[in-house]
C-alpha cells in the first residue's frame, strides 16, 4: 500500500524573486494569489519553500501552463499571454480573437490552449509557434448545441477533446479541419484525463459511479469501464494520471478526498483525505505536481497532489506573509 503524508509549505515572503532566479531548479511553479491580485512563484521545496514576489500585478484571472512559465490571464477586460514568468519580466502578448473566456486549458507542454467563452460560445485554440509567436485559431462549436464543459488539448495543439455541459453529456474530438466528431455519450459532463501517451482518455462517471477508458480517441475510439468509483464519491471534480502511468488519482468535493487508482489492476488502493474542498486537479508542472484548488478567497490554502512514487498532498496558505 502507498504510504502517504501531508505536509505544510512554509511561505516567507522576505526573499524577492529577482534573488531567486539566480538559482536553478526551485521554483515549484507559479499560482494566482487572489489576496494580491498578482500572480507569485513558489519557491523551493516541501518544508522548505518561500513565496516569491509579484512577476504580474494587477491580474483579475489567469490560468497557468504547465512548466509555469507561460501563463493566460485577464487584465482590465482583456485576454493577454504572459510567457517568460521564470524571468521575473514577462512579455505580454494580447489575444485578439476572444475578450473573456471564463474557461482555458492549457495542454500538457505549455504550447497550447483552448479559451472558451460561455457568454459568447466562442473557442479559440492559441498556439505557442518555434519563433514565440502566438497563433489563434477559432473552432465552431455552434452545431454541438450546448455549452461546453470539460475540454483537453493535445500535446501538439492540434486536437481537441471537449465535452458538452449538458445532460447527457456528449464527447467530442475537434480540430480545424473536420466537422466535430462524436466519441461517446455520458449521463452528465465529469472530469476526464489523457492516458496511454495522449492516445487515450479516462472519464469520472459519476452516475454510474465509474471510471470510463476511451481507447484510441483520435482513431476507432472504444469505450471500457476502467474501474468503479469508491463509495461516497459522488462529485469528482478532478482526474489526473501519474506521469510514469501506472497510477489514476479522482478527487471528490463532497467527500473531501483522492482515490487512487492502480492502472494495471484498476483497482483502488488507497484514499488521501483533504483538509478542505478540491476544486480541480490541474497539472501544476511538467513533472508531477497537480494543483487541487485556485485560492480564490484570498485566504484559502492552496492544495497539490504529488503523484510520483511517493503520493502525498501538500498545502500552501494563500497570501501569508511570515513563516506558518
């Protein structure tokens, strides 16, 4: 059985980011700190870390890439990439062909992202070009006849898979050169992960309280049931597979806990409860940190999921200004 452990960041704010990039590899990634309105890195290593300060200020939402040094943000009613976060100066770029979106996915290489807009039904796909260039690309998604819900973006931004949020849910790849292809159907929309190097998907089916593998998802695409969900999830919010993917993590709100998976078996074998509410499980970083919640309140700690050989959860309190 996995040994797990919680264990607390300790924020110090006294260390300005400028001193900190003069050192290689402790930067653990970058969060939205709602206290401050700014975006801060977070220095260091569990027990040991430090909250850097600001790189971009003045910031009403942003949605961070994976890698940390990229980064989507809304800035006085418009949309703008950050890239170069890890230099403490980054570049803004604005993004033309959206104004909000109230939803961005980045892919797992920091390359690509899909903004959707719920207000409008706009989607725009924006890609990361060899030169730094930003590329935008609008996709059609008015003959789904819903709103979208759930949405992922391949390693080489040129699919996407999204699900409808209505009931029954639908799941559909999408790119710019086919009309939307239909994958399968769910009862309702539920949080869905790549698996099997980007080739296939995992499902949380919270009605038929189950986790559901699309095999094959830009091909044939088949559907299997890759497990059933523990008693008590009934709200994933959250999935995510380790990078070595030989484990699947759920994260349930209402029961406040991570069910952890064993792929090969696809059974679970342990639960790692939480001190407050999962909101997401988003990759944090390249490797295989995910964060758990955003901090929205400006007071409540953020939460990652370490899913590497040893899996435990870490909290770090949002806008802390001292040691905790």
């Amino acid at each position: 059985m996995l040994r797990f452990r919680i264990a607390a960041f300790l924020l110090i704010a006294s260390l300005a980011f400028a001193d900190e990039i003069q050192f290689s590899g402790i930067v653990t990634g970058f969060v939205l700190d709602a206290s401050s309105s700014s975006i801060r890195p977070i220095l260091g290593v569990p027990g040991a870390a430090m909250l850097g300060s600001p790189v971009a200020q003045d910031i009403d939402a942003a949605e961070i890439a994976p890698g940390g040094d990229r980064a989507v943000v809304s800035k006085g009613g418009r949309l703008h990439l950050l890239s170069g976060l890890r230099s403490g100066s980054p570049a803004w770029t604005p993004i033309s062909g959206i104004s909000k979106a109230d939803q961005i996915t980045w892919n797992s290489a920091g390359s690509a992202a899909a903004l959707y807009s719920s207000d409008t039904g706009a989607l725009l796909l924006i890609r990361i070009l060899g030169d730094g260039s930003l590329e935008e690309l609008s996709l059609d998604v008015a003959s789904l006849g819903s709103a979208m819900g759930p949405i992922l973006v391949d390693r080489d931004g040129r699919y996407l898979v999204a699900m409808t949020a209505s009931e029954p849910a639908t799941l559909y790849v999408l790119d710019r050169q086919s009309a939307p292809k239909p994958i399968a159907q769910f009862d309702r929309p539920g949080p869905m992960s790549f698996a099997g190097k980007e080739r296939d998907v995992l499902v949380a089916d919270a009605n038929r309280a189950q986790i559901v593998l699309i095999q094959a998802v830009f091909g044939a695409a088949g559907a299997l049931s890759c497990g059933s969900l523990p008693d008590g999830v009934t709200t994933p919010v959250g999935l995510a597979v380790s990078p070595d993917e030989t484990h699947a993590f759920v994260a349930d709100k209402a029961s406040k806990r991570i069910a952890v998976y064993e792929m090969g078996t696809r059974n679970v074998i342990d639960q790692i409860p939480l001190d407050a509410e999962p909101a997401f499980v988003k990759r944090f970083s390249r490797d295989s940190l995910f964060l758990l919640n955003n901090g929205a309140s400006g007071n409540e700690p953020f939460q990652l999921l370490e899913t590497g050989d040893k899996p435990s959860v870490y909290f770090v309190p949002a806008g802390a200004t001292q040691s905790q």
